[in-house]
C-alpha cells in the first residue's frame, strides 16, 4: 500500500495533466499510410511502464532494463500486427491505418522511482487523398447574348474536412472564390476567362482541368446551332437522294420506252439463230 499523502499527490497529478489544461496533439495522417505519435519520457527518472490506449487500452511498455529487452503487450487486436514502439521513448508507430484508427490517443507514463504517472494526449485523423474532381457546367444564355454559368464542383469519396475553391483566372490575374458552386456570367467581348476548381483537405490538394467559358458563351448557342445545322444538312442530302431517284426512275423509264421496239426485233432475231441452231446441232445425230 501506498502512503495515503503520495496516494492523493498521484491522483492530483494525474487528474491535472490528462484533465483540465494539456489540448490533445493534433496530428493527421493518409489512410492505408502509417504515423507515429511521438512520445516525450523524462530520461533522468526510470520508467516502470507505459501504457497506450485509445478508446480501450492498447497495449502495454515495459522498457528494456539493463540486459532485458523491453516487453510489449498489444491488448487491443484491432492494432495488432500493425503497431511497433519506437525507442528511446516508445513512441506508438501505426502502419496500414484504417478510418477506425482516427480518434483519441493516450500515453500514460508511470515513473518507478517518484510513483508518479504522465500523461500525453493525440488526437489523430486519417484522411484520404483526394482524387482529381469533377466539373458540371450549367449555362443560360439570354437575348443579348450574356451568358449566365453555374460551375458545380465534386469529388467522388471525399471524406471529412473537404473544402472547394473557384480560382478564375482572366489575364493571368486570378481571383478566389470559396465553395463548391461558381455562379458567374459572361457577355460576348469580355476577355477570356478560365474557371479553375481546387479541392484540398489536411493532407492533400488537387485542381481540374481549366474550364474556358469560351465554348460555353463566346459562340452562343454552339450546342444547339450545330445540331440544328447537321439536322439541316441531313434533310437536305434526304431530298437530293429522293430527287436523285426520281430522275434516275424517269430516265430509266424513257429509255425502255426507247429501246421497247428494237429490243424486241432483237429478241426475234436471237430465237430465230438459236432454231437454227437447233436445227443443225441435231442433224449430225
Ligand atoms: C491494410 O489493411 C487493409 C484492411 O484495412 C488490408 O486489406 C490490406 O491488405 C492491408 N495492407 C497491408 C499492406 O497490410
Ligand atoms: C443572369 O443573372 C442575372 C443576375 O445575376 C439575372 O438578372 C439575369 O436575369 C440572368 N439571365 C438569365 C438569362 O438567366
Ligand atoms: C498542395 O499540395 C502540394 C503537395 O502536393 C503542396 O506543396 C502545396 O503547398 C499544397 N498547397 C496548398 C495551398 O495546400
């Protein structure tokens, strides 16, 4: 048993540094990557163990002591297999992290010689990086020709703390401008205006494509006026094909009309070889 006034120092001190005044460490790391949660040990006392937990206990330390190594116990399976202890302090290094590693972290230090224990608290979140996002342009265009846009930015399996910009960039001057939607607008004349979308979260960034507002607004109508052409030039090759084989269908009829008489005066003289024909190859039978 402990004497009752170091008992009540012990709780004090233990209360007051995992309580009221230390913030937890923040610390962010890539998904499926590994982190380590770097641990400060008084060197001039000696440690007896140090004990990790996050939302269970995780494993347990007992430092190498002069000829024995060190003895570690990982408790909580979730971890195992994955974490080791980096000397001198111990140190928590976790490798494939998964989404469930994200969350607080603990390390208690418990001394030997003075029975007292610190505390140091993380806070960890795993992020994933972020893909290349992808861009929807919607775009009305009224009488005079202005062009209203709106740019929707997105990026497929996000995750948390995700945040959208719009930079556009017009005579290489770029302005900024927050969220994922950029409603804009353009009239025939203004200069060439190119929309970026950047999407960055703790560990990552990444921009489209520039989106010239250009094919959009500079020719307006550009979808619909090619299609109404092509639909035109169909009709058209439609009529020419029917004309064609109208003319072809007369012509071909005047020309039996033509060819009526003396093909069958023709067809006369034919039979009339094929008898004799007939005639003279049976004789030598
Ligand atoms: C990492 O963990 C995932 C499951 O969370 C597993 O499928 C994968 O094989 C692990 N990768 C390595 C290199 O251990
Ligand atoms: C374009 O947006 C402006 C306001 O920004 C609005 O007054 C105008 O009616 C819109 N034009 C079209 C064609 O939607
Ligand atoms: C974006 O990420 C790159 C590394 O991929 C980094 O160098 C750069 O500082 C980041 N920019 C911002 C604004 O976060």
């Amino acid at each position: 048993m402990r004497p009752l006034p170091q008992l009540i120092l012990f709780l004090l001190l233990q209360g007051g540094n995992s309580g009221d005044g230390a913030d937890p460490e923040e610390v962010v790391a890539v998904l499926q990557e590994s982190i380590s949660l770097s641990l400060e040990i008084p060197l001039d006392e000696e440690v007896e163990n140090i004990i990790w937990s996050s939302q269970r206990r995780l494993a347990t330390v007992i430092p190498r002591k002069e000829g024995q190594p060190a003895t570690i116990t990982v408790i909580d399976p979730q971890y195992e297999g994955r974490v080791s202890f980096l000397e001198p302090s111990y140190s928590l290094y976790i490798s494939n992290l998964s989404w469930k590693d994200s969350g607080s972290y603990q390390a208690q230090v418990n001394l030997r010689t003075s029975q007292l224990s610190t505390t140091q608290l993380y806070n960890l979140r795993v992020y994933k990086r972020l893909l290349k996002p992808h861009i929807t342009v919607n775009f009305e265009i009224s009488g005079e020709g202005s062009c209203n846009m709106s740019l929707t930015c997105f990026v497929e399996e996000a995750g948390m703390d995700v945040t959208y910009s719009w930079l556009s960039w017009e005579d290489s001057a770029r302005t900024d401008h927050e969220g994922p939607i950029l409603s804009t607008s353009w009239r025939p004349g203004d200069n060439a205006v190119s929309y970026t979308c950047r999407v960055s979260n703790p560990i990552s960034n990444i921009s489209s494509r520039p989106i010239p507002a250009g094919p959009f607004c500079a020719d307006p109508g550009y979808p619909e006026k090619s299609s109404t052409f092509f639909c035109l030039l169909a009709k058209g090759l439609l009529l020419l094909l029917l004309l064609v084989i109208l003319m072809v269908g007369l012509w071909v009829i005047r020309v039996q009309k033509k060819c009526k008489i003396p093909r069958m005066q023709k067809l006369k003289r034919n039979r009339m070889k094929l008898r004799k024909r007939g005639k003279t190859g049976l004789s030598p039978a």
